[in-house]
C-alpha cells in the first residue's frame, strides 16, 4: 500500500485517543450514552486497524455510521437549533473521525477538532474548576500534538513538558488578546435547554403542599455597593409578585409576565424618579436561574441594556439569564418618595382577588376587622399580633387541607414565611385592603475582605405588601412578627437545628469551615468580576483607562508596545543567560583575534587549537604569521597557565590592526 | 627531566623505528598509573614496545602468552604442598612482577581475563584468603588482536574501560620499514637497552603528573567535549565520569612528557583517541572515526 508508509504510529494514536478523552470527558454527562458507547467502540475499532486485524471501514459502513448518528441525534433531541444538539452534532462527528484516522492530517485534524469540543465546555460551565479543567484539556491536546512528531518527543514527560512551555509562552499573548480582542455579540442566538432551571424562586408557591424551601447553599447573588450600604432590615431583594391566589396556589396572575403584555419599562431614562441623587447603588451579579427576573430592592432602576422595570417596582431582564449576569441598579427606598402614590382601578382589583369561596374562618375575622372600621394599617397590626402570641416559625410544618389559610391561622400554626405571607395576604384582602405577596431573597452574608453581599439559595424568602392609602405600597414582613432572628440573621441562625439535620456532617458547626466557605466565594467573586464578566463595555472601560481614548491608531500602538515589551524581555532573558555564563576574558580576546582573522580570511574550525591555527595560518597566510605566533602564545599563557601577565600582553597585541603587524613586517 | 623522557623516547624510538607517537602515548599511559591496551595485528611490535619500555625504565618484567585454556591461577601462582617443609607454599604467578605484558588477552577465556582484569584494578592479588600486594609500580601492556580474527573472546565494555588507554601501532612507514630491514636485529637492540631511570625516579615523575596545572577555561573544554559526547545522537553511550578524569590524566601525562606545567586544548586532543576511542559507542560506527568527528565539532575555545 502507497499510504502505509504514513501511517499513524501507535504512540500518535494513543495520544490523539487521550486528547479526545480529556476534551470529552465534562460531556459524558450530558451526553446521551449511545455517543460515549459510539465513541469507545470507534476507537476499539481504530486500534484494531492498527493491531492488522480489521480493515478500516468502507464507504457501505461509514455511511451506515453517519446515518445511525444523525437518527440518534434525532431522535434523542427532536429539534436541532439549540445548545445541546448542537455539541453532541460536534461530539459525535469527532467520534467519527477516527474510522478514518489514517494519515498524520487526520491526526492534525482531530486534535484540532479536540481543541473546539474543549472549547464548548464554557457554553456550560464559566466556573474557576471548569477553568482550570479548560487549561489541563489545551494541555494535553497541545501536548498530543507535539507527540505527533515522532517516537521521542511522544514520550509522556516530554510531550507534556513541551505542552506546558508553549501554553507559558502563549499565556501573555492569551492576555493581550483577552484585552484587547473586539467582543463580539453571538452572531447566531442558540436557544438553551431551560429545564435544568433550579432556583429558591418559582413563578408561584403553594404554602399548603409542602415544604419547597431550598435548603440549598449555592450563591444566587453577589451584590457590592457603591456608596452606603443598607442596614439589614432594609435588604429585601424582590424578585417577584404575586398577585393571584387559586385557593391554594399563589402565581403572578395574568398579565404581569411582561413577555404576555405587561407594562415593562425598557428604557427607564424616562423614569419619573426623582433627580436628587438614590440612595442605594450596586451591582448585582446573578447566578444562572433560568428565569427572566431579577432582584433589587424597591423602586429600583437600572441603566444595563436588556433590563427593564415594571408597574409593580421589580426588574425584569429581557431573555432568560441563562448565565451569569451582572446589572447596575439604583434604588429609591419608597419612603424617600414623595410623590403622592394612586392605585388604578385594575391595581386595586388586582390586588383585592379572592377565590370565590373558601377559607370561610379567615374572611370571617377579616369582615369582622373591617366592620369595626380600621384602618389598613390598623388590621395589619392586630394580625401581627396574633401572629406574635401563638405562632411558631418551622421549616418542616405540617401538610395543609383544602382550606390552607384557614388551617393554617386557626389549627397548625406552625410554618415558614411562604405560610406567612401567603395567609397574611389573604386576610388583609379579606379585609378589604390592597396585597400582594412578594417573593426574593432577603438579607444575605457581608463578605468583609471583598466588601460584597452574598445572597444563597436558603436565603429565598416571602413577605407581603399592602397599600395605605395616601403612603402607597408597604412593606409588611410577617415573619418577622413571629421570628424576628429569621430577619435579622438569616435562615440559617434562625432554624439551625431544623436546617442542618439533613447534613450529613455537622460543619456548621465548624468556624473553619465556613470561613473556608467564604472564601472560596470571594474567589468566585473576583474570578466573575475579572473574567466572566469582561464584556465590551468593561473592555471599552479598561482600554479608555489605559489608553485615554480607544482610537485605531492607538490600540495598534498600545498592542505593538505588548509586543515590543514581550520581545525586549525575552532579549533581556538571553542576554541574562548569556551574561551568567560569560567566558574568561582571554577567551574573549582570542575570539575576538579570530573574528579578525576570519575577516582577513583565515577562518578557524571549531576543533582546531590555537597552535594548529598558527601553523595553518603560516602555511597560508605568512604576512600574518609572525603576529598570530605572537597572539597564539600569548593567549595560551593567559588561558591555560593563568597567566595576568599574559593577558595585558594579549589585550596590548589586539588593540593595533593585524594589519599594521603586517605592513611592519613586510 | 625533559631530557631523561627525550631520552628514553629517543631509545625505544631506535627499535620501534617511527612510532614516536605511539610510544609517548605508552609512556603517558605508565605515568598516570594507568594500563595500556595494544590493538594491532601480530607482528606490528607490540611486544616489542612492551619489553622495550620495561628495560628503558628499570622495571622487571613478565610476559603471559594467554591461550584459551589457561586458568586464573597461571596469572596471579598458585600454593602448593611442599613436602620437605611440610607447609603449602605460595608460588607467585608472572602477574608479581612490574609490567606486565598480557600477550592476546583476548584469546584466554572471560575467566581468566577478569581474573587479570581484577588484579590491574585492586593492584593486590587474593589467592586461598590472603591478599597480597602487587609490586609498584605496576604496569599492564595488554595487546590483542583484532576482534574478527578467530578464536578470541571479546573484552567486554565494562573490562575496556580498566585500561587508560588503547592505541594501535600500525603499519610502519616506508622509510621505517626500509631502515628495519638495513638495521640491526631489533633484539639484538633490545638486549643492549640500558635503564634510563630507577624506581623513585619514575615515582617521582608520576607524582608530577597530577600538579600539571588545568585551567578554568582548559576544564571548560574538557566539560564541553565530555557534555557532546552525552548529548549527541551519535553517541549511544557517552564517556562516563572516569572516562574524563582518565582523559583528564592522560593530558596531563602528555602535558608532562612535553615539558609543560600546564595542559593546553592540544593535550587533550593528543590523547583524546587513544583514551575515549574504546569508551565510546555509536550505532554503526566505530569509535575512532567518532573522536575524529568530537574533536571536529567541539570547539575548542568556546561553546
């Protein structure tokens, strides 16, 4: 065979087998298993092409191949512009590849491949642990491209050794490009896979059903202050309201997801906020929920593009944050408002439903509070009261009948702040008085070092609202009438024992631990704020920063200057090298005497001694022979007897011409 | 002192007519305390070297002709039983003597090879449990023929390496050859040789091989050819730590003989061949033309 000769070694195809392992391996799991098995069987069959005892597969066969794959992505995605089908397309094409892995071309073609599929591991994942996992998968891609060149350099410490000077050496270039590369938008928007939505905020609650409440520690947000920083009993991150309730199921209602028609302001520049300066100003980093809403404080206004604020005083983000987001925002506490607050009739209808029937016992006492003609604020406070006297905050209550708000004021009286806020809501509707039940995060953990605010999944909370009149809306959180320490210092302080049951192992108790904790979360932070979060504005930002203007003429200069200090390093680096191993000065004076010689045309070899190129130089060149005798001994004193003597006689014979020697001669 | 290695150089330069070279060689071999391995054809005057060398420098002298069947006991003597006495009795065998000419070690069998090869290395002989010392100085011409000739054992590499030292003498030029056949008998010659020097002299010369000064930028030499050898793809085994001490010696020895105090690039050049030639191993090649080839791409005044 003409082709046999440029086979691919078996060092070469186990290398390119370890590449495509490591760029696959964070895939396996999303993957659907056939294209793992795919996978390992084409190489099964690779290696026994190169064991002699199977043919590579014919043209029958490899269509049958590529058939079979594409009804499995079919069939295992049934649609095909989005994220994942697109990848497993990607990964099963890079399956494929090795039935005709023959020559080294292919081999260069699926590494580079390998580097691509590596790539698509940050549409998923921008994390610290995916980063560092991206650098091992260059590596080892980089290092098997290097083995391909032979037997020698495919030995594994020097493959890999190779890898990682080139990966060194790429790493400031890496950084000049990650600064100074145009970010571009996504030129083609890939829908992604929303059903892994996890998050301690849903679109509705139920309290009756069960107990949903995440006990999840995982960062929702990260928010750091520009300016004052608000007490705690101020940090309510409103995320959702609810409006409507089914009799059991609390939900936003009809038309208040903005997408089915809801007064969503996109471009707030018209707020009719006022011009004296918010109180509050942040950044909001938000983990990927899934969900279009954000989070802020009330009466909240943010400037980043695709964010918009609704009637009812939340943000909202145009799509889904399917990854991390970051959003300015400034916020005017209500009651530094003071514009006088009106409720529309559709509001005010809005916020009054009730299921037609049921919970007879609680919109009894409701009519009852009204027919002694109090005020809303009156109400609210009597049934703080009563919370306060015989309720007990739990995060495992008990499962409620068909009468949620009945049974649970009147018979269990045990719950978290879903009970809370769902029942408080409904009897003050009951009572004639505006509510809603709003749902977010409250508090949160003030990470000292970085100055943050860190917000968890067990942070999610639900809390109530109602309109005074003449003050607008209110925030009324009945959770804390009951457990204030819920408030104060988080879920976590308030039900520890409840919370902490589940674990397998009593960390918490730790202050090690949880300091650790913190800061692992303060390097996600600054990981996020330094890197993920790099888009063109930051960029625009930096660049204006270190350049004063971005101008063509002066990125190409700041660029060049990148490039030129890169250079001027490595020089300085060799002539440090260089420097360290410097030779004794006769040699140099003898080097130099050569170069002169070479220049008259008398070129000394390498291995020749000083008194063989004497002799030559007298067979060739005798007008110079008396001279290099001369130069010859005195170098040989100075060299090899150390001679200081020598040296100074050897220095004086250099510095006249060789030449004048021999005009003198002659 | 130059004028006794002139010499002595000039007295077996009248038998050996024309190996100037190779008899300095021999002489820097025995300064350094090293042992001297003679490759050639028979009747190239390896022996002849030899027992020229021990009469010119005072030093008694024995040779074994070694045969496939010969035992280690015919080397280093053997004890036997003595009737009248009534006691075993230590005969020394020819290696209790100054230097030692190993005729055709490689046709003996490995046994006894080491046997020799051990004694050279310890300069002591242990016979029945007793160790007994080796006179000194103690000097071994080893000659061999050429590996292809039949019925020879090959010295192994690790048995090279005991000797300083391997040179071939060659083929003698015309006009050597046209004055041996109008000269006298080489033998006749041989008997008339007179000592030149006695035991302390050469002592004394021996001990002024290691103050021949090496300087830093002769040592870096030194480290750059021994550095090649490692290094290069044309070398399967490069010189080892001993084999550049050895070399280092030898230049020594060679810087010696040539009335100098210190060693120069050409000292080391000299005696690179002889002393690296059997050391070195290349795929294919033999080692000669691999020195030739150092000593080409090293460079001499700097990397």
């Amino acid at each position: 065979m003409a082709r046999s000769k440029e086979l691919l070694p078996r060092e070469s195809l186990l290398w390119i087998f370890a590449a495509q392992f490591v760029a696959l391996l964070p895939h396996f799991a999303r993957l659907p298993l056939w294209i793992v098995c795919a996978w390992a069987f084409a190489i099964y069959w690779r290696l026994e092409v190169y064991r002699g005892r199977r043919d590579l597969p014919g043209r029958l066969v490899k269509l049958l191949a590529i058939t079979l794959a594409v009804a499995g992505l079919a069939l295992s995605y049934r649609r095909w512009f989005a994220l994942e089908p697109m990848v497993a397309l990607l990964a099963v094409s890079f399956t494929l590849k090795n039935l005709e892995l023959v020559s080294r071309r292919d081999a260069f073609l699926s590494l580079l491949l390998a580097y691509f599929v590596a790539a698509t591991l940050f549409v998923y994942e921008q994390t610290i642990p995916y980063a560092f996992y991206g650098v091992l998968c260059a590596l080892v891609i980089t290092a098997a491209l290097a083995a391909q060149s032979g037997s020698f350099s495919a030995r594994p410490r020097r493959a890999l050794g190779l890898s990682a000077k080139l990966l060194a050496q790429a790493a400031p270039l890496m950084l000049l490009l990650f600064i100074v590369m145009p970010r571009l938008g996504p030129l083609w928007a890939v829908p992604q896979d929303a059903s892994g939505a996890r998050t301690g905020v849903s679109d509705s609650m139920a309290p009756g059903d069960f107990t949903r409440l995440s006990k999840s520690d995982s960062p929702v947000l990260r928010i750091s202050f520009d300016g004052p920083v608000p007490p705690p009993e101020q940090r309510y991150w409103r995320g959702l309201v609810y409006s409507h309730f089914d009799g059991r199921r609390w939900s936003q209602g009809f038309s208040v997801d903005p997408r089915q028609g809801a007064e969503v302001e996109w471009n707030s520049r018209q707020q009719r906020l006022p011009e004296v300066g918010p109180r509050y100003r942040y950044q909001v980093i938000q983990e990927a929920s899934n969900a279009p809403w954000l989070f802020a404080m009330a009466r909240p206004l943010s400037d980043t593009r695709g964010v918009g604020e609704t009637a009812d005083d939340r943000l909202v983000k145009k799509t889904p944050v399917h990854s991390r987001f970051a959003y300015e925002v400034r916020t005017w506490p209500r009651e530094t408002l003071t514009d006088a607050p009106v409720l529309g009739d559709a509001e005010r209808r809005r916020n009054l439903q009730l299921p037609a029937t049921g919970n007879a016992r609680t919109r009894a006492w409701a009519a009852e509070q009204r027919a002694a003609g109090l005020g809303a604020e009156e109400i609210s406070r009597r049934l703080l009261n009563f919370y306060n006297r015989s309720f007990v905050y739990t995060l495992n209550p008990p499962a409620l009948g068909a009468d949620s708000v009945d049974e649970f004021l009147f018979h269990s009286q045990q719950g978290f702040c879903e009970h809370f806020a769902g029942s408080y809501v409904f009897a003050m509707r009951a009572a004639g008085v505006p509510a809603r039940v709003v749902a977010g995060y409250q508090g949160g953990e003030w990470v000292e070092q970085e100055a943050y605010l860190l917000v968890r999944e067990y942070d999610a909370h639900a809390w109530a609202e109602i309109w005074v009149p003449g003050r607008g809306w209110q925030r009324v959180d009945p959770t804390a009438a009951v457990s204030p320490e819920r408030i104060r210092d988080g879920l976590q302080s308030a039900a520890e024992e409840e919370f902490m049951q589940d674990a397998l192992l009593p960390l918490h108790r730790i202050s090690v631990f949880n300091q650790l904790r913190l800061q692992w979360d303060m390097i996600n932070y600054r990981w996020y704020r330094a890197v993920i979060s790099f888009d063109s504005d930051r960029q625009q930002n930096l660049l204006r920063r270190l350049l004063g203007e971005v101008s063509l003429a002066r990125l190409a200069l700041f660029v060049g200057a990148a490039i030129a200090a890169g250079l001027a390093g490595a020089l300085l680096w060799l002539w440090f090298i260089s420097r360290r191993t410097r030779p004794p000065l006769a040699i140099r004076l003898y080097q130099k005497f050569c170069q002169r010689m070479a220049r008259a045309g008398m070129v000394r070899r390498p291995g020749e001694a000083p008194r063989d190129f004497a002799r030559r130089v007298r067979e060739e060149k005798p007008q110079l022979a008396e001279v290099t005798e001369r130069i010859t001994r005195a170098f040989e004193k100075a060299a090899y007897c150390e001679d200081p003597a020598a040296e100074q006689q050897l220095r004086r014979l250099l510095r006249r011409p060789l030449t004048r020697y021999r005009t003198r001669k002659v | 002192m130059q004028k006794i290695i002139s010499a002595i150089v000039a007295d077996i330069g009248k038998i050996l007519l024309g190996k100037e070279h190779q008899v300095k060689l021999a002489l820097a071999c025995l300064l350094s305390r090293g042992h001297l391995l003679i490759e050639d054809l028979p009747g190239m005057g390896k022996t002849t070297l030899a027992h020229a060398l021990a009469r010119v420098l005072g030093l008694s002298y024995n040779r074994v002709q070694f045969t496939s069947d010969m035992l280690p006991a015919d080397i280093l003597g053997v004890s036997i039983f003595e009737r009248d006495s009534g006691q075993f009795r230590f005969h020394e065998g020819p290696v209790f003597c100054q230097l030692l000419l190993a005729d055709e070690i490689n046709r003996s069998s490995p046994k006894t090879q080491s046997a020799l090869l051990e004694a050279m290395e310890e300069r002591q002989v242990s016979v029945d449990g007793e160790t007994r010392p080796l006179p000194e100085p103690f000097f071994v011409i080893a000659t061999q023929n050429p590996l292809h000739q039949s019925g020879t054992f090959a010295l192994p590499e690790s048995q090279l390496d005991r000797f300083l030292m391997r040179i071939s003498l060659g083929y003698p030029t015309r006009e050597a050859e046209r004055a041996l056949f109008q000269g006298v008998d080489p033998r006749a010659q041989l008997r008339q040789l007179k000592p030149r020097i006695d035991i302390a002299a050469l002592r004394k010369m021996q001990a002024m091989v290691a103050q021949v000064k090496a300087s830093e930028s002769l040592l870096d030499y030194l480290e750059r050819l021994v550095q090649h050898t490692r290094q290069s793809p044309e070398c399967s085994v490069g010189l080892s730590p001993r084999g550049a001490l050895a070399l280092l010696h030898a230049a020594r020895a060679w810087a010696l003989i040539h009335g100098r105090g210190h060693l120069l690039p050409e000292d080391i050049q000299a005696v690179l061949p002889s002393v690296a030639g059997h050391r070195l191993q290349s795929e294919g090649g033999d080692g000669a033309r691999l020195v030739e080839r150092l000593m080409r791409q090293v460079d001499i005044i700097a990397a």
